[in-house]
C-alpha cells in the first residue's frame, strides 16, 4: 500500500502544481478483481490485465511470493506489452513476478536488501544491485516505497523540469531526489544506525560478510582482507555495533535464511545449504534463538496473512 501511495501521490502532487494533467495513472489487477494489501486495506482496480493499453509504464507491485492465477496467460500479457514500447517496471517485491515472467533478462534491477537472498536463491542468473532505484533502459526498479517516490521523482524532472520537481518533494517533506548511484541503507544489528555509518575496516568487513554468505570466511581471514589484525577487527566491530564479528556474521547468515523461509518454497536442508551451512540441526537452533520460533512455525505463521480461502493472494 505504501509503494503504491508512494508511486501516485508525487504524480498527482505534480499534476496540481503544473496546472494540468501531465501524468494519469490506473490501478490495473489481472482479473480486476479486488486486491488487498498486505495491510488489509483493498483496492478496486480501473482495468484487467487484458484490457490495458495505451500505456506508457506498467509497474508491478505485489508480495515476492504472490502468483498470477493464470501465470502463463499472464506473463505472456506482460511481454506482449513489453514488446509493443511499455516500459516495465516493478517496485519493491513486485521485482519477482517482473523477473518470473522473463522480462528482467539482459537488465540489472534493485532489490530490496530483505528479498536479496530470496530473490538471488530463485534467479540466480539475474543481474541485481543494492542501488534505491535502477533505470535500465525501458526497464524500471525501485527498492521500496520511499524509493518507488525517488523513482517518480526522476519521471516528474523529466517532463516538468527541476523546480517542480523540488516543489513536488517539499509538498511531501521528502529528502532531495536520489539519484541511480545511491545504495540503500541497511539497519545495523542492535545499534542505532545503519550499514553506511560504520567506520571503515567494520564496513569493509560488513561488505565481504554479506558476499560470503553461502561459503563463509573465517574472522581472521576477513581481518586479513581489510589489512586489520583479528584483535583489532573484534574490537572495532564490537565498538561499532555491540557485537564480536563472528556473531554478526552469523545473525546475517540466519537473516539471509528468513528471507528464504519466508519468500521461497526451499526445505530447510537446501536453506541451510544456502546460507553456509552442512546441515539444518545449527541453522534451527541459531534461527530459534535470534526470532523465537522455528523456521517452520515462522513460515506457517507468515503463511497465515498471505492466503484467504486456501489460495494464494493475487499479485497486483
């Protein structure tokens, strides 16, 4: 709900401010059906899927694991459209049906840091980056919703020009336009700030952590890489984020493998295989320990808010 507020409201902001209608939109569903968010508010769409035309963006919003109820049909749609001039693009876990239905090979895309692991696990073969926003070629992604609103700000400079673009973010109190070149930022474990804030070698460490997630490095081998000693990599990342680096490791390891409970279908043998480990008995018993529950009862519990009726929730 809050990406798809994020996607409109600068447009219509826009729009007002103009004086005319530059930018018009439509809530498109694949049946038109109505859709609830992940919030529980719903949605009546404007259009089917089949119905769309004349358009000039297609962005899709939807839970990584929501499926179209006729996937072929659908897909099939999507590249229709993709193949008449619309330029496609997904925001936040709209990436993965993006992704499912062929139209992401050959561009990289943004993924949000809380899908990377799932995302990676099911296209391993795709191009992706931790920029806020990515605009490759026709095709457009964004992280998430205050990035889906630097997203249609980058559309708003392009038809209206820089001074309505600014007024359009201060109607909002939204921050400066970010631009492609800006990363997400990523919360650090039990510390108030995030991964960008950490002082150098800590953030040098963080960064070889999170690209060694499924064949893990030992602490002293990553204090080598950042030309450290081991003793100075533990006090420094203790200092930085109340945690020894081996235990940092490990909890971004676990986080990777939630991703994976939650937004893939994998058992929990190939999840620990994922995440660096042998077998599942460790991956359970850290899992336990850092959410509170087993992995099968988080994913039953999570399974819980995304099906009514014994069916999956429709993408939207």
């Amino acid at each position: 709900m809050s990406c798809l507020t994020s996607a409109i409201e600068p447009l219509r902001a826009a729009n007002e401010i103009a004086g005319a209608e530059v930018f018009a939109w439509k809530l498109i569903s694949e049946t038109g059906d109505r859709v609830k968010s992940s919030a529980l508010v719903s949605f009546d769409p404007d259009l089917t899927l089949d119905t769309a035309d004349d358009l000039d963006f297609l962005i899709l919003l939807s839970s990584p694991l929501a499926q179209f109820k006729n996937p072929k049909h659908a897909n099939g749609r999507l590249r229709h459209l993709a193949r008449h001039g619309v330029c496609m693009g997904g925001v936040s876990g709209g990436v993965f049906p993006l992704a499912r239905s062929g139209l992401l090979a050959g561009s990289t895309c943004s993924v949000h840091w809380c899908y990377e692991a799932a995302f990676e696990a099911e296209f391993p073969d795709l191009a992706t980056t931790d920029n806020v926003i990515l605009i490759d070629r026709d095709r457009f992604t964004a992280s998430g919703a205050a990035a889906a609103f630097d997203l249609m700000l980058h559309l708003v400079e392009a038809r209206l020009g820089g001074s309505i673009t600014t007024e359009v973010a201060c109607w909002f109190q939204h921050p400066l336009m970010r631009g492609e070149g800006v990363r997400q930022r990523i919360p650090t474990s039990k510390r108030e700030s995030t991964a960008d804030m950490l002082p150098s070698p800590v953030a040098e460490a963080v960064a070889i952590f999170a690209e060694h997630i499924t064949h893990p490095l030992d602490v002293a081998e990553v204090a080598d890489m950042v030309n450290v000693s081991t003793r100075q990599l533990e006090r420094s990342f203790k200092k930085a984020t109340d945690q020894s680096p081996s235990l940092y490791y490990r909890q971004l390891r676990v986080n990777a493998a939630r991703q994976l409970v939650l937004y893939s279908k994998d058992s929990m043998t190939e999840i620990a295989n994922a995440v660096g480990y042998a077998n599942a008995t460790p991956l359970i018993r850290y899992y336990k320990k850092a959410f509170g529950l087993s992995p099968q009862d988080d994913r039953k519990k999570i399974n819980l808010f995304r099906v009514q009726s014994n069916k999956p929730l429709p993408a939207v």
